[in-house]
C-alpha cells in the first residue's frame, strides 16, 4: 500500500534534513498513528505520500505507484485514489456543505446523477443527515471536520491521510472524529494520521509510528504514545 | 468537463476581478484596434500606390531651340524630325511600355494654361518656350530605370522624368506613419499581456483555497487552469469586440461621416468597408488567443500541479 525505502529530503537552505533514512512499509486496511514533536518530520512524511514534495534520495510507493517516477498528468488519477483531511478543515466558506462535498466530485467530472446520489449518501455516513444546505461557518468545528471528510470519502479512496484532523477540536468531539475514521478504516480504507493527540493514540491502541529530528525511532503495533511533551 | 460547473466558475472570478477584468477589456480593445487600423493604413496606402501608379507615367522631355544655351544635353540645339521618329521608334520596341503619348508644345502650352489658369504671371511663358515631350505609360511603373539608362542623354533629349519619384515622398511619409502606429501597438499589446499576466496571477491567488482543493481532490490541471484561461478568453473576445466597433466606426467617421474625407479629396480611392470587414475575424482571432496564452503561461507557474 505505502512503501517508504531509505526515503531522506532536505529541504533547500536548511541544513538538517526533514526525514533522514526512513524505511518502512504500512499494508492495506492498517490505521497508523504517526507521532512526534512539531519538527520531527510528520508534515513531510504526509507531504511525500501526497508527492507534494519529492525524495531526495530513496523512494515512496503509494498504490504500487512510485512517486518519483509517476509523471504529472498521472498525478491527479493518484489523489482521486486518496482522501485527505486537515486540521483546519479547508471548507469553501461560500458553498453549503453539500456543496462542499459534490464540488470534490464535480471537479474529476462525476456526472450529476453520481453526484445527486452520492452526496446524501455520504454526509449520511459522517452523521450529517439534515445539514446539507448549512454554510460551514454555521456548523461547530466537530461538523466542519466531518463535511471534511465527507468531502476526502466522498469518491470512496483507498488511503485517507490526516493531518491533525482533531488539533482543532475539544476532546469529546475528538473522540466522535475517531470513531468515525475508525469506521472508515472498517470499510478497508487505510488511514494515515498524525496527531499530537495522546488520549486518542493511547485509547485506539492502533500501529504507531514516531518520528524524531526525521528519523524513525519507534514503530510499533497497537503502540501508545509514549512521547513527552 | 462539465460545462455549467465551468461556466458558473468563470462568471465568480470575472465578478471577483471585476476592475482588473475591465482593464484587460479596455487594454485588448485599445491595443486591437490601434493595430487594426495600422493593418488598415498599410492596405489604404498600397491601395493608394496601386491607384496613383496607374495614372503616372514617365515624361521624356526634348530639347527645345531655347534650351540650347542653359541645358548641356541640348547643346546642339533643338531636337530634329529625324530624332523624334527614333526615339519613338525605339520606344515602342521596349517591352515595359504600354502607351505613348506624343506632346507637341501647342499643346504642353495649353495644359498648362488651364492648370495655372487664373495666376499671377501666367502669360510669361509663351507656346515657342515649351517643349515636345513623350509621356510613357509602363507596364510596370518600377521599371522606370530601364526608360531612363536608354534615354537620358540621347542627343535630343533633355531629361527623363519619372513622376513616381514625386509620389513616393507622400508615400514615404504615410508609410513612416504606419511605422509609429507599429509601434505603439507593439507597445500597446506589451502593456495588455502585462495587464493579463497580473489579471491572471490575482486571479488564481484570490481563488487558491479552490484551486488547493481542486488539486488534493484529484482534478486535472486542464480542469483547474480551465477557468482562467476562459476568463481571460472571454475578457479578450470583449476586447476583441470593441476593438472591431472602433475599427467600423473609424472608417465611418473618417471616410463616410464626420470628416467626410470621401468627399473631400475625390483623388484618393479609401478602403471600402469589405476591406474593414476582411481585417475583424483576426482582430477577434488575436483578441481570443493573445490573452488565452498568456493565462495559459501564467498559470504554469503560479498553479503547479
């Protein structure tokens, strides 16, 4: 699913590398934790999967697709593949939040008929039934995050990456967020996430992956977070 | 491609940009039409050389008993019956002529009565001061030189005059007119593409979380960059479209109405309106393109993939 082989990238004018020598490989269906202090890496390790930026040296396989090699074009047909949230949800603030959502489908070129079916289906899914004709700013960050994801699992990807997706949220709605994701990750998409999150991390009890000063220092199957802050 | 989705994005950022998209209209217009109408000025004065040529010819000009004392080549007095006859003779052989008018000094007198009629110290000159003179039609009026080397200092002949040579410094002039007007339409042109280039960059900026999305949700970049281009197609076919009204409306204020030149110097033949209206679909044509590709590099850079 994603494979990471001696992947290292420094950015330019910044001596000390972003990742250094990171090896590792995360199967379909897995949900991974990846943790570590602001710095570490974990921004660049999503970056890299999502070929937002490429490898120095080494190389990282998403889909069987090595991204070093995928030429530009084929790039989109990749992320159609792939979901991805953040923490600050990035909603289109003038669209209601099917809008949001159809606007994912209607810029790969869905049909209208995919798109009238599809929406209600999947705001159903994140437990937005009844909220598709609200503004963003009209809903609380727990329901903005899940028009978010709405949005990434609207076209059904094999991976859904998150970065932070509850970095903005109180604990209780963090913990909706997870079940959904979790719930995600049952249907076998693979889920990616990095998070400062120790309650969330330690009561998943999922792969954990811990970056420090770009290298891997910690991979673990059904981890906690271990870290200090 | 969904059409209404596209559209329904072009008409956001053109209300978003509104000022800047007016600009660009105006700016596309201006500079269309400005090149237009040098195209156009370049067409009315090779028309005008077309017309002019046809009706000048080259006049060899005989000696005449008078000139014997001031003009070298008439040193030997007045041309001879004898001399007349060959050089018409060897006129007509040449191939580039196509008519020749013999002028006796009765008449050279006479048209010039009536061409000075009326003025001050006309009656100066007297028939025995004027000269024989044939005027030669062309073929081809470039092929002056070929008159002139065979009969310019023929006993004779007192000079070869080719009354192109007049012609050609009005020419001289129009055309150094339509140079300046090349110019400032480069320049013109130059300020537009600048214009579109920075629509085109406040243009994606103002709509980068769309576009951010766009590309994490796995659109095409011809999906993404779409919408620009045809924004700035469509400000450019507005452009366009003002620039063929001002061209229309020039020619009528010009030629038809408002200054009325047609009527006033009956002399020139001016463009008709076919040789407008053959000039608008690449005025339109340049209008589309020009800032369609100056989106399209634009956004190269300022939209990666």
């Amino acid at each position: 699913m994603i494979r990471f082989d001696n992947v290292s990238k420094t950015y330019p004018k910044q001596n000390r590398p972003a990742l250094r020598d990171v090896s590792l490989e995360i199967e379909k269906g897995e949900f991974v934790f990846l943790v570590g202090s602001s710095g570490s890496g974990k921004s660049t390790f999503l970056r890299l999967m999502l070929r937002e930026e490429r490898t120095d040296t080494g190389a990282v396989h998403v889909l069987g697709k090595d991204l070093n090699r995928l030429s530009n074009w084929k790039l989109p047909h990749l992320r159609r593949q792939v979901g991805t949230i953040f923490q600050d949800f990035r909603l289109l603030p003038n669209k209601t939040v099917a809008q949001n959502v159809a606007f994912a489908l209607e810029v790969i070129g869905k049909p209208r008929g995919t798109i009238r079916k599809t929406v209600p289906e999947v705001l159903d899914l994140v437990g937005l039934a009844g909220k598709d004709g609200r503004m963003p700013g009209e809903l609380s960050g727990g329901e903005q995050q899940r028009v978010a994801i709405a949005r990434a699992f609207v076209n059904r990807p094999l991976l859904l990456i998150a970065d932070e997706p509850t970095g903005n949220l109180d604990p209780q709605t963090s913990v909706g967020i997870m079940k959904l994701l979790d719930r995600i990750n049952r249907t076998g998409t693979t889920v990616v996430m990095a998070t400062h999150d120790q309650q969330i991390v330690d009561q998943m009890r999922k792969r954990v992956i811990e970056l420090e000063k770009g290298r891997l220092v910690r991979d673990q199957s059904r981890g906690v977070y271990g870290y200090q802050h | 491609m969904r059409a209404q989705f596209v559209l329904s994005e072009i008409g956001v950022g053109l209300r978003r940009n509104l000022t800047m998209t007016f600009a660009v209209i105006v700016s596309v217009a201006l500079s269309l039409a400005l090149a237009g109408g040098s195209w156009l000025a370049r067409e009315q004065v090779s028309h005008m050389k077309g017309y002019w040529y046809d009706k000048v010819q080259v006049s060899i000009f005989l000696c005449n008993k008078t000139d014997g004392t001031d003009t070298a080549n008439c040193s030997k007095g007045a041309v001879t019956p004898e001399q007349m006859a060959q050089i018409k003779s060897d006129l007509s052989k040449l191939p580039v002529v196509e008519k020749i008018y013999t002028e006796s000094p009765q008449e050279a007198y006479q048209h010039y009565k009536q061409q000075f009629a009326g003025q001050a110290g006309i009656d100066l000159l007297t028939p025995d001061q004027m000269q024989w003179s044939f005027r030669v039609k062309l073929k081809d009026p470039q092929q002056y030189n070929v008159i002139s080397s065979a009969f310019d200092g023929r006993p004779g002949v007192q000079s070869v005059q080719d009354q192109r040579k007049l012609l050609d410094n009005l020419f001289g002039l129009l055309n150094g007119m339509t140079y300046v007007a090349l110019a400032v339409l480069a320049f013109m042109l130059t300020v537009a593409m600048l214009l579109i280039v920075n629509t085109v960059r406040v243009s994606a900026f103002s709509r980068r979380r769309e576009t951010g999305i766009m590309r994490l949700v796995g659109a095409s970049s011809f999906y993404i960059q779409m919408p620009f281009i045809m924004e700035a197609a469509l400000a450019g076919l507005i452009g366009g479209g003002l620039a063929c009204g001002m061209l229309l409306a020039g020619r009528y204020f010009l030629i038809d109405g408002g200054l009325k030149l047609q009527s006033k110097i009956q002399l020139i033949q001016f463009l008709g309106w076919g040789d407008v209206i053959k000039v608008l679909p690449l005025v339109l044509v340049v209008g589309v393109l020009m800032p369609s590709l100056a989106a399209f590099f634009t956004l190269r850079k300022y939209l990666k993939v």
